[in-house]
C-alpha cells in the first residue's frame, strides 16, 4: 500500500486564513453542500458531497499505524479479536465503494 498521498489541509481541510505552516497551499471551492469546502484539485468530489461524509476526526489503541490505515481503508478491523468489529465486511465496503463511484459519476 502507497504511504504517499495528499494531506488533510491539500484535501479536505483547506484552512485558508490559517498561517502559512498550518493551511495548504490549494484553493478551496465550494461543493454541491451549502458552507462546506474541499480543495480545488478534487472537482468530482465537490459535485458529489452530498453522497459522502468528510470525518474530521478518529483514533485508535494500536501501535502499527500500517494495521490501522488498512483497516481503515477495507472497513475491517485487522487487529481486532473479532472479527467484524467495525460493522462491516471488506465485501460490503467493496459494493458500497462501487455504488458510490456510480451515483458521482451518473
């Protein structure tokens, strides 16, 4: 799994009036939900904000932040005893990933 990607302020959590260390260095642009604002460089993603929740906030007891992004990612708690601890099956989330590409994409 690629551990390079975007941060929260280049994506989500723009922060334009934030001082220079702490905003990104994007844009925001308004998506289809009234005051909410994501990066210029996620267009697809600003039409569809009414098919998605941007979480601002999560946590874990786990050492291996590795663990912890898969299980984020596949919505199956890897290191958990159980085994569906998170509510759903990595083919639920899979179908549900599916259906979500299609109702933004028509």
């Amino acid at each position: 799994m690629s551990q390079d990607c975007p941060s929260h302020q280049e994506t989500f959590d723009i922060k334009p009036e934030a001082l220079g260390e702490v905003r990104g260095e994007f844009q925001p642009v308004n998506t289809c939900v009234s005051g909410s604002k994501i990066s210029t460089h996620l267009p697809v993603l600003a039409k569809g904000a009414d098919k998605y929740a941007i979480v601002r906030g999560i946590t874990h007891n786990v050492a291996d932040q590795g663990i912890e992004k898969q299980s984020l990612l596949i919505g199956h708690c890897l290191s958990c005893p159980s085994e569906n601890t998170m509510g759903r099956t990595p083919a639920e989330v899979e179908i549900y990933t599916k259906w979500l590409r299609q109702e933004i994409h028509g």
